[in-house]
C-alpha cells in the first residue's frame, strides 16, 4: 500500500484520459462516441479506484494517509506532497463519484464539440482531485486556481445565452480572492520557511500576521464557498452552465471555500479564527436568511437551487468556526450531503430542460401526471434539500445547530429559520412544478426518465438515504481528525492569551 | 596587460561579429537582381543567420564559468551575463524563424533583414556583458541603430515607416538622457567602470552626493524607456502596431529581455550599494507599468497593440524583482523573463497566423470562432493566454509566483498587492482572447492550414508552457547561479 501512489493516480487517471481524447481523430460522430465512451470509462476507473481508498482508510489516525513526496523545486523547499485525512479523503470520493455521473448527464444534451467537453471535465476532475490531496500550500494552490480554467471554458462555451457574462464574473472574482490568498501563502512561508501542510500545521504564526493572512484566506474561500455578500457569481454561473457545470459548481467547487477553512484558517490562525468568528456568524446568518428569501422569489429553477446553495454554505461556515466537535463534523457532513443533494436537483431539473428547454418554473405544472418516477426523485431530493429526518440534509443541520447552540444560542436559532425558509421556498416549487393540472401543451407529451437518467439517480438516490439513516461510516472517518483539529486548535489557543475567553464559551 | 587582449570571453561576440560580415559579403556576392533570386539568397542568409545564433549560443555555454574581465574591464562574462546571452540568442533565433514566411509574402525578402537582426543581437550581448558604462552606451546604440531600421523596414507602408521614425527619434531622446547620466556619474566619481563605482560607493557606505542621484535618475530613464516602462511608455504601442509583425515579435522579446538585463547589472552592480536611492524609483515604475499595462489594454481592438500594453506590464512584473534589490528578487525576475520569452514567441507565433488571403488581420475580432475552424491553434493561443494572466499550471503562473515571493520575502507587500491586484485586471484581457477564440462564432475563416514553421514553434512554445511545472529545476537552477554571479562581485 505504501509503494503504490494511489492519489497521484487517482488525480492524474483523468488527465491521460484527457490525453486520449484528445488524440482521437476521424468523423465528427465517431470522435463524439469515442469521447463519451473514454470520459466514462476513465471517471469510472477512478471512481472504482478511490474506492479502495476508503477501504484501507484507517479511521483511527488522525495522520495524513497515502502520503506521497516527492521532490519539486529543492532550491525553494517545495515539494509535490500529497495525502488525505479524515477532513479531505471524503470529498475525493465525492469528486470521483460525481465526474462519471457528470460524464453521463451530458450524454445526450451535449452535441458540439464533445471532445473538448469531455476533455474539459477530465482536467476538471484531476484538477479537483488535486486539490484535495495537495498537502504542500503551493501546488494546493496550483490545483485551487487551475480549476478556473475548465470551469471557465466549461461555462463560456456550452454555456447560455449570458454565458459570456456568467463565466467572466466567476473567473474575476475567483482569482481576486485566490491572488490574495496567493500572497498570504507567500507570506506565511516567508514566516515558516517552508510550504508542507503538515509543518504549518504545527507552526505558530504571530497573532498579528495570522490576522491579515487569515483575511486574504478569507477573500478566496469567501468567495469560493460563497459568502454573502461576494455570492452573486453563483447564481449568474449556475442559469448559465450546462447542467453537468452545475452539478460540479453546485456539489464540489463549492465546497473548496469550506474544505479550505477547515484545513487553513482554523488551524493555521487559531487566534484570529476566534477573532473574526462573529463575522463570520454575521455573514452566515445574514446568507442563510437573506438568501433564502431571495430564493422564495425566484422564477429561474437554477437560480433557486443556486440561492439554496449559498444559503447551506452558510450553514458550513456557521458550523465550522463554533469550534465544536459536532459543529466542524456537521460542516463537513452538510458539505457532503449538500454535495450530493445538489447534484441531483441540478440533474433534476436538466431533465426537463433537455425535454423542453426552459428552466422558468411557470414552464411547468403538474409533471406528476406525466412523469411519476421524475416525480418521486425530484420529492426525495427536495426533501433532503430541506433537512427532512432520515436524508442526509438532516444530519448536517442539525450536528451544525447542536453546535451553534453550546457557542451561542441565537446564533443557532436565527441560522434554523433558515431550515423553516428553506422548507417553504423548496415545496413551493416542487408544488409549481409538480402538482396542479396540467394545462401547457406542450408538456403533455413529456416523456419519463429512462433507463439512463435512472442509472444517474440510483447511486444519488442511495447515498442520500445511506447518509441520512446510518451516518456512522462517514462520521467515524472525520472523526479523529476533527478531534484532533480541534484539540490543535485549543492548544494553540491556551498558548495565547486572547485564547481564554473562546475556551470558557466553547465550555458553555 | 598583455597586448592582445583576452579574446576568451568574448569569443561569442567575436563569432558573431565576423560571421555577420561573412553574411553580408556573401549576400551582396550572391545578389543577382531578380526577384526570385533575392528571395533564395535571402532564405538562404536567414538559415545561415539562424545556424549562427544556435552556434554562437553553443559558444556562449561553454562559457558559463566564473567571472573573466577583459578588453582593460570593459567586457565582463558571468553566469548572469550567459543566462541572459541564452535567452535573447534564443530570442533571435526564433525571430528570424517567424519572420521567413512573412517577409517573402510582403516583398520583405531582402538578405539584410536576417543580417539586421543579428546585428541587434550583438549590440544586445555587448549591452549584457557590458562593464563600463562606455560599453553599455556603445551595446545599446548598436542594437538600437538596427532596431530603428528593422521597424522601418516594410519601406512602402506608411505604418511601418512611421513606427520606425517615432522609434528612432524617441530612442534618441533616451539614448541622450542614459549618456548625460552616465556624464554626470563620471563626473561625480571620476570613473565610468562598474566596478570601481561598485567600490566608490561601497566605501561611502551608500552615501551618494547628489549629482550621483541625478546622473542614476537620468540613467534610470533613458533604461526604462529601453525596457518601455511607464512613464517612457509611449512608444511601444505604437511602434508594435506600426512594425510588422514579426518585428513585433522580436521587438516584444529580445531587445526587452537584453535592456532588462542591463537594468539588472547597473542597478544591481555599480549602484548596489545605492539600493535605498533608486528602489523607490523602480518600485514606481513598476507599479505604474502593471497598472497601465492592464488597465490600457482592456480596451484594444488591434492584438499587436494588446501584445504592447501587455508587455509594458509584463515589465512592471519583472521590475518588481529589481525593486527588492536582493539575489532572490534578480533570481525571480530572471526565471520570469526565461518564460516570458517562451510565451511571448509562442503568442506572436498564433498572431502570426492570422491571415485572411494575402492580407495579415490584427484585429481582435478576427480570432472569432478560431475554436472551431483552428481547434489546434485555438488551444496554443488559449494556453499562452492563460499563462500570461498567470494562471497555474501554466509557466506563467511561477513567473509571478518567483517574483512575489521575493517581493514578500522583502517586505514589499504594498507593492505585492498591486501587483497580484493588477494581475486580476490584466487577466480580463487575456481571458477575453479566449473568450474571443472559443465563444463566438466564426464569421469569416482565417487561412488554413497554417504554415509549418510557425505550427512548430506553436508547438514547440506551447509544450514548454503547458509542463514548464514537470520540470523546473533546470531553469530554475541555471537562474539561481546567474543571480548568484551578480551579487558575489
């Protein structure tokens, strides 16, 4: 197991695929075929591989596993490194299960230039694997913002009608918040003298540089994940991708911004985590409420969901900096459940756009008559989305609000009208869409799902009820590295004198 | 001293000298008067020209040892001077590369124009190796004369002709305020050799009597319009887009990277130990040049033009490694200039191959649909793009990276930020090629298929951007030890 680098593997599969394709040559649909057909058989590859690193997972470490090294650039001390804990090995999995599924949604509604799309997510997908592993700073930074190139292109050429506008807007505001972040990295090794992950760990920045490094990590994964009032790329990028684009907007790119508080800002800035916490609550809050409102308004079925997904990250970063055992596990457990239950309402409503191409929910109406079983898994995900007991929605909220609720009570509560919003603006588009009579012609003759979109869904489908009935598995795998974070964390901050009074309230 | 002088360190220079008079003889011997014919000879003299430069490179590594003086300390040869020569002999060589099929097209194909450019190149290794500030003066007219007169060279278009005119009169203006510096500094100090300035200000512990501060200002301004910084900006778009276009090409590369490297060696040599007097003038030319260089090209039609402004920005990035005064600032800007030469001759590659029948576009516009009618020039253009707005993984992206380290590392951070701030507006434009290139629709096709010479170094420039990260070491090595040279005298 030590000699076989199973994480360079799984993040550089994608990229000879991507080469392979790339070679393909001949007649337009002979290339289209084959790119499809070498897309799939590659993210499945890498999916069946990541597997296996959840099987020789060890959950009782709170170590970086897999590790790999190698050296890059000696004369700078920085090396390739790369390696998965609790925190990360989960959202690989999630990445490599999503890309195939990706690969899949596009089969048919993506006619032009496939080769180049498929190429596109196959170096999306080593790029996003990257960056889970990454444990040296700049070659996580490499694979961060490499990411903005196929999301870019991704968008800017399959995208609609403002795709031009939509993708310019993610690309701007992406990098800004990453070329900030670039310089605190810089930053910070000029303080360590070197760039390894784990190092930094265990290195004690000055309080009074973790300050403004803390704030340049903040503008890129404010931006990322995204925080109000830097979101408004989200909602513009999601109407315009093609519905693969914002499956993995929506179910993995988001979820940079809270894999990199989690890995970064608390543990590398303890003291000014706690500092800049009610910030952070402020903002979330204000996300949570305010979008969700913005949501219930919606005509856009994608921007709704779009909204809906600002106002769960707001509830990551809630959960993240409580600095509590449940709060952090819920983080990452909300960020996977969001992932997954994100994925599917994206899919979902790029079903009835492949038949009808329109995403206005007055487009549609009493579906349910037509299409019975889109119906039931368009029910399921919705209720997920909401945090129904017994999905995977469920388990994230409430271990983020049990967490909220020892830090700061109206933290809490003000964060679960975010789940009562979140319950209206969601039924009342399943109810505009689902139900009522069916009087638009031309959804009369609207076919159901097919064997393919039914292949998309099965694994969605189980996970979500997997996560939501029997959470133990994934909670046993973040368990000791949360631990462990958190244990870190507190240490530091004993260290520090403004490191007492977040100790007493965390107690509370 | 002996009589005859080392020739050693030389020898490449010396190489290139005499085969430049080879060429010129055996040009004007084979010159026949017809037209056909004089576009053989002058396909001829270019392939000669490109042998040439590839073989005074190989002499020049033979040289990469320790510091040898020569020519009573005029001339100087050091890691850092054959870093530099690598480069812009490399720069040469694919200009002429370019240029072939250009200038047989637009009744350009005269012998001279090859001869012209390596003319340049040896003004421009004089420049790099230059040790005196007598020397410096003599290696920067000498390329600037033949530069002059390559912008000029398309004779019977106004353009051309105007660039080449504006080109020399301001190159007039700069080369009279760097040699009224250099009168004062003598002036001052009695001496023109670097090193024995290095001396006389080291003991003064960086003391400088105020004529001094003036003749280096003067000295700074006449460098910073070679290297077309702002405020001494303003003939570079003009002279880029009036040029042709594969003198653009050169323009954008060689020249830039040989007047940097002379920047490096004054700043950094006779004047290291006025650090704390000239920084704060680099830092704001390097702050004026990024924000200039991206704010001004957002709004471009013409490429050539864009390619201008992104060069002045380009410059501003690199001068940030000057800025911090140290070995990792100079290391930083020389690893950014090896890859801003690569991007540049692969960008000036795809802008080559825009042609429409007879006629070169340079609009913007033109590129539309280039993602589906060029899928392959398409990418080359796309990748070259992204390196230049910085983005990782590709080489452009530690460039910057290399500079901001040393900036950080130095305490610059206003300057940092700036600098990653414009990058941010820079990479609009950039992206906006790309935009350009897979978003639209092709209305009318450019020429197909493009010529092989140019595929090539497409080819060629675009692998080595794309995974310059798989293999860094060497460049970044070869830069260490050039730096290293500079700052052990």
């Amino acid at each position: 197991m030590d000699t076989l680098p199973i994480l360079s593997l799984l993040t550089f599969l994608p990229l000879v695929g991507a080469l392979f394709i790339l070679s393909i040559r001949g007649d337009a649909d002979v290339v289209a075929r084959n790119a499809r057909h070498v897309a799939l058989w590659t993210s499945m590859i890498n999916f069946v591989l990541s597997l296996f690193i959840w099987v020789h997972f060890d959950t009782k470490t709170a170590n970086f596993q897999f590790v790999e090294y190698a050296l890059w650039m000696p004369d700078f001390n920085i090396s390739y490194k790369m390696g998965v804990d609790g925190i990360s090995m989960l959202f690989v999995l999630l990445t490599t299960l999503l890309t195939p599924l990706c690969v899949l949604a596009s089969w048919e509604n993506i006619q032009t230039r496939v080769k180049e799309y498929m190429i596109s997510f196959l170096v999306l997908e080593t790029f996003m694997i990257g960056m889970f592993c990454a444990l040296d700073l700049v070659v996580f930074y490499i694979f961060f913002e490499a990411v903005l190139i196929p999301m870019f292109i991704i968008i800017g050429v399959w995208g609609g009608p403002r795709r031009v506008y939509a993708s310019f807007k993610l690309f701007l505001y992406t990098l800004l918040g990453s070329v900030l972040m670039l310089l605190a990295i810089l930053a910070m090794y000029a303080d360590a003298g070197t760039t390894d992950i784990p190092n930094l760990l265990v290195h004690r920045f000055p309080p009074e540089l973790q300050t403004w490094l803390w704030l340049a990590f903040f503008a890129s994964f404010a931006v990322k994940i995204p925080m109000w009032p830097v979101h408004t790329w989200l909602p513009d990028a999601h109407v315009e991708a093609p519905t693969a684009g914002s499956v993995v907007l929506a179910a993995v790119l988001l979820k940079f911004g809270g894999y990199g508080f989690l890995r970064f800002s608390l543990p590398m800035f303890p003291d000014a985590s706690v500092m800049f916490t009610p910030l952070i609550f402020t903002l979330s809050i204000i996300a949570v409420i305010y979008t969700s409102l913005v949501a219930l308004a919606q005509e856009d079925m994608k921007k709704l969901i779009a909204y809906s997904s600002v106002a769960h990250m707001g509830f990551v970063t809630i959960g993240a900096f409580t600095l509590t055992v449940q709060g952090i596990e819920g983080a990452i457990y909300q960020m996977l459940s969001h992932g997954i239950v994100s994925a599917a309402l994206f899919l979902i409503v790029g079903v009835v756009y492949d038949r009808i191409h329109s995403r206005e929910i007055t487009a549609y109406g009493g579906l349910v008559h037509q299409m019975p079983k889109y119906s039931l898994i368009f029910m399921l995900f919705m209720l997920a989305s909401v945090g129904l007991p017994g999905t995977a929605g469920f388990i994230g909220e409430f271990l983020i609000l049990v967490g909220a609720f020892k830090v700061n009570p109206w933290v809490a509560a003000l964060a679960a009208t975010g789940l009562i919003l979140g319950a209206a603006y969601m039924l009342y588009l399943y109810r505009r869409v689902i139900f009522g009579a069916m009087t638009k012609e031309n959804l009369a003759a609207i076919g159901d799902l097919n064997m393919r979109e039914i292949a998309i869904f099965a694994p969605l489908v189980i996970l979500v009820i997997w996560m939501g009935i029997y959470p133990g598995p994934f909670l046993d795998i973040m368990h000791v590295s949360v631990e462990n974070l958190l244990t870190n964390i507190n240490t530091a901050l004993d260290a520090g004198a403004p490191g007492a009074a977040i100790a007493t309230a965390a107690g509370k | 001293m002996a009589d005859i002088p080392n020739i050693v360190p030389a020898l490449p220079e010396l190489f290139l000298g005499l085969s430049i008079l080879a060429l010129l003889m055996f040009g004007v011997f084979h010159k026949t008067g017809t037209a056909a014919l004089d576009a053989k000879t002058a396909r001829l003299v270019s392939f000669l020209s490109v042998i040439t430069l590839l073989l005074a490179l190989l002499l020049a590594f033979t040289l990469s040892g320790p510091r040898l003086l020569t020519f009573e300390n005029m001339f100087i040869s050091d890691t850092f001077a054959v870093y530099c020569k690598v480069l812009v002999l490399i720069g040469s060589a694919f200009a002429i590369v370019l240029s072939q099929g250009f200038i047989e097209r637009h009744n350009m194909a005269r012998f001279e124009y090859p001869i012209l450019i390596v003319f340049a190149t040896l003004g421009m290794m004089l420049m790099i190796s230059a040790n005196d500030l007598i020397a410096l003066y003599i290696g920067l007219e000498m390329q600037s004369l033949s530069l002059y007169v390559i912008a000029a060279y398309q004779r019977d278009d106004t353009r051309s002709t105007e660039a080449g005119l504006k080109y020399f009169v301001l190159g007039a203006v700069a080369s009279g305020m760097l040699l009224y510096g250099s009168s004062l500094i003598y002036g001052f100090t009695g001496t023109t050799n670097f090193d024995l300035l290095a001396e006389h200000f080291h003991s003064l512990h960086g003391e400088a009597n105020i004529g001094v501060i003036f003749g280096i200002v003067f000295i700074l301004a006449g460098l910073a319009f070679k290297v077309s910084a702002v405020p001494f900006h303003m003939w570079t778009p003009d002279v880029y887009e009036g040029a042709p276009t594969p003198v653009t090409a050169f323009f954008a590369v060689a020249p830039k990277i040989a007047a940097l490297a002379l920047f490096i060696r004054v700043m950094i040599g006779p004047f290291g130990d006025l650090v704390a007097d000239w920084q704060q003038i680099v830092v704001f030319i390097s702050i004026a040049s990024m924000i200039l260089g991206a704010f001004a090209a957002i709004n471009q039609r013409n490429i050539k033009r864009m390619m201008a402004y992104s060069s002045i920005g380009h410059v501003g990035y690199a001068l940030i490694g000057l800025a911090t005064g140290t070995e990792a600032g100079v290391k930083g800007m020389l690893i950014y200039l090896a890859i801003y030469l690569v991007m540049n001759v692969g960008a000036f590659a795809c802008i080559l191959c825009m042609r429409r029948g007879d006629t070169m576009v340079e609009n913007i516009s033109d590129l539309s649909g280039l993602g589906k009618t060029h899928p392959m020039m398409a990418l080359g253009m796309g990748i070259f793009m992204f390196s230049m707005a910085g983005i990782p993984p590709l080489a452009g992206f530690f460039g910057k990276l290399y500079i901001f380290m040393a900036a950080i590392n130095s305490g610059l951070y206003g300057l940092a930020i700036i600098g990653v701030l414009a990058s941010v507006v820079g990479a609009f434009y950039y992206i906006r090629i790309v935009q350009v290139v897979y978003f639209e629709e092709p209305d009318e096709v450019l020429n197909k298929p493009i010529s092989l010479d140019l595929a090539l170094v497409m080819t060629a420039t675009g692998l080595a951007v794309t995974f310059f990260f798989v293999y860094p070491k060497p460049v970044l090595d070869a830069a260490a030890s050039a730096a290293k040279a500079l700052f052990a005298g």
